[in-house]
C-alpha cells in the first residue's frame, strides 16, 4: 500500500487529483487505499482500490 486517502463518510471528496506517483515495492506496482474518495488519475499513478 503507497498511499492511503481516508475522508469521513459525511463529508465525501471527489476530484482528488493522484498525478505522477511513481512508486514500486520490490519489484510490483503499489496501489492506494480511498475511502469516501473519488479521486482523477493523472499519468503515472497507483490505483485505487476501495
């Protein structure tokens, strides 16, 4: 896990920008933790996985 976006249930974020994370664990892409979160990928970036 690289990154992990946690946002209270009531107060819901969108358009989060994830833009040129470039991050590699012994070899394997990382992903990223969003919760509440509806984040924009740009380029390079880990995905999110809920």
């Amino acid at each position: 896990m690289a990154s992990n976006l946690s946002v209270r249930s009531g107060v819901p974020c969108e358009d989060a920008k994830l833009s040129e994370i470039d991050l590699i664990f012994i070899g394997s892409p990382t992903t990223a933790k969003c919760a509440n979160v509806k984040p924009v990928v740009i380029g390079k970036a880990p995905s999110c996985v809920a």
